[in-house]
C-alpha cells in the first residue's frame, strides 16, 4: 500500500452511468407488499421484483384512465371468460341508480 494516491485526475460523481428514463427514488412499502412481489417473481422462476412493481404501476395507470363504460364491459369480460353463459346475455343489463337520502 502506498503512503500517498495522486487523485489529481479523479472524477467525482457515480462510477456508472445513469440510465436515462428511469428515476431512483425512496420509498416506504408495506413489508407484506414487498413480499408478496418477491414471491411473484420467485414462483415466475426469478426477474426483478422492482420491474414487477412497475409493472402493475403501468397496469394501473392504463386501467384508471380509461372510461367507466370501458372499465366496466373489460372487468365483466375478464369475469366471465371461459364460463357458459349465453351471448348477449349481459348486454341488456342496466345499473339502478341508489335513492337519493333525504337531509
């Protein structure tokens, strides 16, 4: 071991790059949530846990701007995929409109 280094042409800052389109940030997630991530990408045969948590942060994104009407007709698709319900029969179903309380 030297007695002296010469950092005259060190440079200050990360040794690696920053990856562009991606933001490092702090923050605090439940312990059941973490884990529920991490066994997720373990049963998938291993990946990154943060990836999937971006993931369904994307998914969410994309669902919640969607319209109502839209969310709705994809929810009951998702539903009632692979059951035997006979076509059309869901189209004439309208949602009742709750009694307004009285002050």
């Amino acid at each position: 071991m030297s007695q002296e280094y010469d950092f005259s042409k060190g440079k200050r800052g990360a040794v690696a790059p920053v990856m562009t389109g991606k933001t490092r940030i702090t923050i605090r997630l439940d312990d059941e949530v973490v884990a529920w991530f991490r066994a997720q990408v373990h049963a998938a045969g291993g990946g990154n846990y943060q990836s999937l948590i971006n993931q369904a942060l994307r998914e969410h994104m994309r669902t919640s701007a969607e319209p109502l009407e839209q969310t709705l007709r994809r929810v009951l698709r998702e539903e009632f995929r692979g059951k035997t319900a006979r076509p059309g029969r869901l189209r004439h179903v309208a949602l009742k409109k709750r009694p307004q309380r009285k002050k």
